[in-house]
C-alpha cells in the first residue's frame, strides 16, 4: 500500500489534470478517490462526499452497484478485450441490438467509440463521407452554435462555440457556419421569462430558417446539443427549437445530428432527451451514462439510408475509414448491457421523476439570493448563475473563481463539485434519494451565501 503522503505529492508531481490550472491545483489540498458506494465517494483518509456532479455527469445508478460489478466481472472471466476491426465479440453486438431497440426508430446502426467527443467526431465525419458517397461533394459545411460543446478533439471543437475552451485552437478548425446560442438569444429577443416558450422559438426560427435557406446546398448537417448546452452553464433551448430544426433539415435536405452525451440515459427524466419533443435524428451521438458511469464507452448511431450510402464493393473504397484500437470492447460493452437492465428492473426513470419536481421546487429559493443572475433546468440538471452585479447581470472577473470557491464550502458540507466557472451545477446520480438531493441543495444555498454575502 502506498503511503498517503506520497499519492498527495506525486499526483501534483507527474498526474496532469485535465481542465486544471495545476498551478493553482498543485498549490491545494484536493480530493483523491479511493472508493465509491451508492452516491457517495471516499478520499484515502476515510472522508466521504456526495458525488454531486455523478462523476462528470456519467454516473447513473449510484458506485459500486452489485449488478454491475458482476457484469464486468462475469465478461472478465472470458475476455477482455479483442478488435473488432474485421471481427466481432458477443457484448458488442448485444448491446447494439439493445441500443436500435430503445434509440429512435430512424436509427438503424451502432458504431461504437470510447468517449463522447470520438462519438461527435466519428459523427461528423460519417456526415461528410455520406454526402462525398452520394457525390454531392459540395456539401462540406456544418452549421452549430455558438456556446456549444461537443468534446475536445479537433472536429468536436471545430463544431463546439465556447471561445475559453476554443478560441486558442482556432487555426487548427475547420470552419463552420455558427448561429446563436438559443438560450442566450431567446433572452435578449424575450426576456428571461418568456425565454423557454414556444412563441420565443418562433422568433428564433425565422432567422434560421432563412440562413438554411441561403446556404442549404454546400451544408452537410445541423450540429446540436438534444435540448441543452450543458457545458456552456446548462442552457435549456426554448420549446419546440429541436423540433424546428427537425423540420427544417426535412425541408431542405440537411442531415440532423444531435450530440446526447450528456443527456442520455435518463439525465432529461426521458431515456433520451430528443423523444420530449418527439425528434428523431439522422445521426445521434451517445456516451457518459452509457455504461452507467462504469467504463468508458460511447456510440454514434445512424439512419439506414446513411449507413446504406457506405456499402458497395471493397475496390469501391466507400468503407468509413475510421476506427479505434478498444472500438466495442467486451467489458465495456457488457456493464452497458446491464446499465439498460437496471434501468428496467429499478424503474429509475420512473423514480426520477419525483426528484425532478422537488429540484425545480427547490431551485426557485435561490432567485432570492443576491448573487444568483439565472437559474436554469433541463430534466434532471440544473445551472445556478453566480453574478458580481444581479441588477446589470454583471459577471465575476474570471480570475477571482468565486464558483471554485463556494465548491470549497460544499467539501465543508460533504458534497463534491464542479462548476462551470461561476455557474453551480447540480447534476448528482440518478439514483440519489429525495432527502440526499434536498440537502444538496441546501447545502449549495448555504455556500453561495457564505462566499458571496
């Protein structure tokens, strides 16, 4: 066993962190996770912390859930790990079958990939060989939105629109047509109130639908987050937005591409977020939740007309050329079988629910908080704006790292977090229990107000 005091410093000594400032990160006293129960996780000194953010939004059914542990036990027994390039495995093409049987109709095939950002990735690349094997070869746009994230590999980037994630990147993108977040434009067109109705996305529509209109023929697809921009502060689309743009990419011939990393798997309070307005896309991205938090492992399902476009004999070269060393890993592939039955056998959408009122209940105290400029939900997610000024909705320097400072208030309390920079995400398992989630949220006022009052 290793000493405690040498994990602490050689974690600040060879372990690069990912969106970390490790100056400032080498400088703390942080968080090492040694195990997991239900919705709690314990450092290596026996502290235990409710895992408010379910683990970077991935964790479904609570750490450490007996079903799952055996899944990924009972495959290890048999195999770890073979390619699937050119063969196949029996948890993969289960879980592909499972996934066609609770996805949208209109998605006919799986191809699998490691993470969220692989699976917008491959996306984005299967739309642009759909149309260069059609031979429409002028359709090499997309258009997305601004404040949009979709991972952090060169395309998902190129198709993402936070400038502090992006903007240092920009001479190695490819460029896109970008239109305005829906959230923040429905704001300034409706005012906060009347941001989320669907007269507002009327008012968003029209202006879409006219740039579609102007650039249809050289677009090869409509890139979007299903319902929600989660990494730009959790900003829910006005009613109906998904459904338009379904519309509209009919209209005019345009592949829908919706991104349900985060969404997925219950985290909307629907298996998928794209069924709230009864949206089927051409191409949907899948990951986090998948695996019910467990094993990285995500998916980009696709139309039968796409998947049709990349058949042909081999000196044809139409295959999709791409592919990944763990591509549909066994282990992987047979925690997500078992995610999907646990879902089933608990009823955890059906459970969910309740929690999903008493946390849009709950959310409406802290408008009274002096601080707090916006507070947004989608489902079971929810985005608490901390601002310097709430009368001029004037930001916090970004320097000053007030959220990262109310996170420090919630260790006090026992709760592990992550903001968006000042914006205070509640985003626990979904498996947490009503009392667990009101003293979450009691424990967030308590903090905001003891860092910013």
């Amino acid at each position: 066993m290793v000493d405690k005091s040498y994990l602490e410093n050689w974690d600040k000594e060879y372990f690069w962190h990912p969106f970390t400032q490790m100056k400032v990160y080498r400088e703390r006293k942080n968080v090492i996770v040694e195990r997991g129960e239900g919705v709690y996780v314990y450092d290596i000194y026996g502290n235990k912390y409710l895992d408010g953010v379910a683990s970077l939004w991935c964790n479904v059914h609570g750490h450490n859930h007996p079903k799952l542990n055996k899944a990924i036990i009972e495959q290890l027994g048999k195999i770890a790990h073979f390619t699937t390039l050119g063969a196949s495995n029996v948890p993969a093409i289960v879980f592909a079958k499972n996934l066609i049987d609770i996805t949208p109709p209109k998605l006919t095939k799986v191809f699998y990939s490691e993470d969220g950002a692989e699976a917008m990735e491959i996306a984005i690349k299967i739309a642009y060989h759909y149309w260069h094997n059609k031979g429409e070869h002028q359709r090499t746009k997309f258009i997305t939105l601004s404040e949009a994230y979709h991972g952090d590999t060169i395309g998902s980037v190129s198709v993402g629109g936070i400038n502090i994630f992006h903007e240092k990147y920009k001479p190695l993108l490819f460029d896109v047509y970008k239109l305005p977040s829906p959230y923040k434009e429905a704001v300034l067109k409706a005012g906060r109130e009347k941001a989320l109705e669907y007269e507002t996305t009327k008012l968003l529509i029209e202006e879409v639908e006219d740039f579609v209109f102007h650039h249809h023929q050289e677009v090869a697809g409509i890139v979007l987050e299903a319902g929600v921009q989660g990494a730009a502060g959790i900003l829910p689309f006005p009613h109906g937005y998904l459904k338009e743009i379904r519309r509209i990419c009919d209209e005019y011939g345009i592949l829908m591409i919706v991104d349900e990393v985060a969404t997925g798997f219950g985290r909307s309070g629907y298996m998928f977020a794209c069924e709230k307005e009864g949206v089927e896309p051409d191409i949907m991205a899948l990951g986090k939740g998948i695996t019910g938090g467990y094993l990285p492992l995500a998916a980009t399902l696709v139309s039968e007309e796409i998947y049709n476009a990349f058949l042909g004999e081999f000196g044809e070269a139409k295959q999709f050329y791409h592919g990944h060393t763990y591509t549909g890993n066994p282990l992987a592939c047979s925690v997500a079988i078992a995610n999907l039955e646990v879902f089933e056998e608990e009823q955890t959408l059906k459970k969910l629910q309740p929690k999903i009122k008493l946390l849009e209940d709950k959310l409406k105290q802290f408008w009274e908080l002096k601080h707090v400029g916006d507070v947004r939900q989608f489902g079971f997610m929810a985005g608490i704006e901390l601002v310097k000024d709430k009368k001029k909705n004037e930001p916090y320097p970004y320097g000053e790292m007030v959220g990262f400072k109310v996170a420090d208030e919630m260790l006090k309390r026992g709760i592990w977090v992550r903001p968006l920079g000042d914006v205070m995400v509640v985003m626990p398992p979904l498996v947490i229990t009503q009392e667990e989630l009101e003293y979450f949220l009691d424990s967030l006022k308590e903090s905001i107000i003891a860092v910013t009052e």
